[in-house]
C-alpha cells in the first residue's frame, strides 16, 4: 500500500498493512529547513520547501498543508500578533470591538474569495504539494471550525452570547458555516483529499450549547465536504470528551483529539458510528521533551490499546516547532516498522522518563494578601482554547487591578510539567483559584469568573 491508500483503507474501517502515520508538522516543518513561523507561514516558497522535507524525513501517510488557524480570521479583519515559533494569534475581535453593547453587533455578510489574504497562498501551496507528492501521500486541508471563527470574530463576548442572545449566535454560527464552506471548497479545488475542520473550542462548551448551537452547523458543514468528494476530520483540542458522540452525529468521517481524552474509551463511541479516530501522542512531555525511546514506547502502547482498525496514529495538535526530528523519526517507526522501536525501546532499558521530577514551589494561597488566579495552559499563545481562557483571566486582572493575581503556567516549560503533575491538573487548558480549580477545559462566563473572584476576595 502507498500512504494515500493506507489512509483512504483506514477511513473505510478495513485493516491496513501498516498503521497509518500522519504527523501534524506545522510551523515544525519550517524547523527543518530553517525559516522561523512567521516565514513559513507567509512565503509559498518556504512553505512547500519544509513541507517537501517533512515528507521526505517522516514518510507520512497523510500530511496537512497548513496549519495555521488564523487564516480566515485575517481575511475577516482580525490582526495578528506573529511569532517566531507558533502561528500568530488572533489580537483583535471586530465584532466585540465594533459593538457599543452586547446587543448592537451586525454579524457579517462578506465570504472572502480565493484570492483573498494568505488563502492564495495556500492553495498554491496545496497544488504545489500534490504535484510533489500527492500520489503516494493523502493531503490535509485544514480549516478553521466556526465555533473558532466565531470565537476569533467576537471574542469571548461568544460564551454570553449563548446565553444571553442565542439568536445572534446562531447567526453568527451560520454565518462562520458559510465561510467554512466556502474555504473547504477552494481546498478542494486545489487538491486536498481530506479537509479536516479545526475547532478547539469545541471542548470549552456544554453538551447541551454543543447540540443546540454547533450539532446543525457541523452536520451541514461535513455534509457539504462529502458533496465535494472530499473526506473529513473533525479536529478538537482540549478535553472534548462530553462532546465526542456528539460530534460522532454530526457525521464526519474522521475524528482527532489530543492528549486530554482517553483515546481508548472515546475510540469505543467512534467504533460504533463507523468514525476513524486519529491521535493522540502527548505533544510536550513526549515529542518535545522525551527522548526518542519515549516517543517510541509511547507510539506502540498508542497502537496496541488502539487496535488495527479506524486508528490513524498522529500527535495531539500541531507539534511544537522545536520538536526533535530524531523523536518525529521514532514515532514513524513504530508506525511501519515496530520491531525498530521496540529494539530502540529495550536498547534504552525500563527506567522512566523522569525529567520532570523537579521541585517546584507551591504558593502559600492562606497567608497571600489576594487571591492568586492560575491559569494552566498548553500556551495561549499557539491554544485558541488557551487563548480565550487567558482572556477571560486577564480581563478579570484589568477589572479587579491590584485586588488579585493572575499568572499563566505554559505546558511548554519544563518545569510548568512539573508544577503540573505536584497540583494534580487533569486537563488544559484549567484555571485555578487560589489553589482549587474552578474550571477545567470549559471558559467561564463573565459573571460566573467575577462572582467566583469576588468569594476569594472576600475569604481573605
């Protein structure tokens, strides 16, 4: 089988020669060429470059393009803040700015064309890929989710817009369908075989606001995909698992979750729909920080609890832009060659990988003059989900002044992993008021974060 076929096999529920390999190689794959984030993701050229090399170095079945969620926000009117090693972020909210008070917004009417921001820029890229390597790898072409879109649209006024004008949300919502669809068209177009919906802020809603808000929305969107002859993948950050058979209804072919589901027992939902379910290697404490056995031992205890039918092997989300070749390298191993990674994983012995047992302090929450908000994150500023629940923080920071704290504990640092494992955080992106959590992978209304703010104020 070439890894096109083994991908198209995998999405059809029948067994495949090899365990499908597709490695979310974003920004890192600028990494292998030497050109930074922000480079790789605004030059076509650099662009298809790492891209070639990714699939040269990982022999990926499956491969995405573009990973960038931020492209139609851009065309939207959103400004983003470039970085040197993660996509850029959305920094500005037209529909929140533009709105005097929660009830004046004009949801848009506008659907950027073909020719419009970086779009170009991708689908050049697309075609340039599948010339390159199209025939013997299936290629991803991912699109924003119109919860994201939406969220990136009117900020974290979304959340009460649910509550308070549902009317306008779902507007909103049909509105970031319609330029869902219209993007996956273009990709489509330029030869993506699979358009995989990106939208991490699924796992920050109920079930309930999920099924009256979103379920008709991805449902026609994953609709729409299969006219195009297309497949699909509903990606999601977070801990989606309220959500998972939920977003089975919608009907997609393809679900992807990272490292705060238990792969396994979702697995078990998405057998029954006849759903493929892709993931889910821990991004920071396995592919950046491990080592290569970890990441070896990591892929073949993935694959053996997955079991050889609608699995697709791939990390949580986007790796790390600094994340180890030699550790991509193990994990493509262990997909098409285990008994490699399992002589790479004896060769390295049975100690643990215990790189994080580091002292960490913990605050003395009691005797602190104010309350302390920890918000622990992946990193809000490479996490749409990370990124709004910072938001919320920092805006409860510039409401309440001097009265509280906040700090952000990124996943990404060493010793955040630490700090992590010793407070016993389940999942991320969480916060935490003076040591207790107060919410964990779900972003708070306004009202609800003031009234818990205002309770730890008055306990000191």
């Amino acid at each position: 089988m070439t890894g096109k076929e083994r991908v198209y096999t995998a999405f059809s529920g029948s067994p495949t020669d090899k365990t499908v390999w597709v490695p979310f190689a974003g920004v890192h794959a600028g990494k292998l060429k030497g050109y930074s984030a922000d480079e790789v993701l605004s030059n076509v050229d650099y662009l298809v470059s790492s891209l070639v090399e990714a699939n040269n170095l990982y022999d990926p079945d499956g491969q995405p393009v573009v990973f960038d969620l931020q492209i139609e926000a851009e065309t939207l009117g959103c400004k983003l803040l470039w970085s040197d090693k993660t996509p850029p972020t959305v920094v500005s909210h037209p529909l929140a700015e533009n709105a005097a008070d929660a009830e004046s917004f004009e949801v848009p009417t506008h659907i950027p064309g073909p020719t419009e921001g970086r779009i170009p820029l991708c689908t050049e890229a697309m075609r340039r890929m599948k010339a390159a390597v199209g025939e013997r790898t299936a290629l991803y072409g991912l699109i924003t989710g119109p919860m994201t879109l939406a969220s990136h649209l009117r900020g974290t006024e979304l959340f009460m817009d649910l509550i308070l004008q549902p009317e306008k949300a779902h507007e909103l919502l049909a509105y970031c369908l319609e330029v869902a669809k219209a993007v996956a068209g273009y990709y489509v177009q330029a030869g993506m075989d699979v358009i995989a919906v990106v939208d991490p802020m699924v796992s920050q809603i109920s079930p309930d606001h999920f099924e009256e808000f979103l379920s008709p929305v991805f449902t026609q969107l994953f609709d729409h995909i299969r006219s195009l002859k297309a497949l699909s993948s509903f990606f999601v950050c977070g801990n989606a698992t309220r959500n998972i058979e939920s977003m089975c209804k919608t009907r997609p072919n393809g679900i992807s979750v990272d490292e705060n589901v238990d792969l396994v027992a979702a697995k078990r939902i998405t057998d029954r729909y006849g759903i493929v379910m892709g993931g889910n290697l821990p991004l920071t404490t396995i592919m950046l920080m491990g080592n290569q056995a970890d990441n070896a031992k990591a892929a073949l205890d993935l694959i053996e609890k997955a079991g050889e039918k609608w699995f697709i092997l791939s990390p949580g989300c986007d790796m790390p832009y600094d994340t180890p070749p030699e550790n991509v390298i193990a994990v493509a191993q262990a997909a098409h060659n285990p008994d490699l990674a399992r002589s790479i994983v004896q060769a390295a012995g049975d100690k643990a990988n215990d790189t994080f047992d580091i002292p960490v302090d913990i605050p003395d929450y009691a005797h602190r003059a104010v309350p302390l908000v920890e918000v622990f994150t992946l990193d809000s500023a490479s996490c749409a989900a990370c990124t709004y629940m910072m938001a919320s923080a920092n805006d409860m920071k510039q409401l309440f002044g001097d009265a509280i704290d906040v700090v952000e504990y990124k996943y990404t640092i060493r010793e955040n992993v630490a700090r992590c494992r010793k407070v016993g955080v389940k999942n991320l992106p969480s916060i935490y008021i003076d040591g207790e959590l107060a919410w964990s992978s779900i972003i708070p209304t306004r009202e609800e974060f003031i009234a818990a703010i205002q309770k730890a104020i008055a306990a000191h």
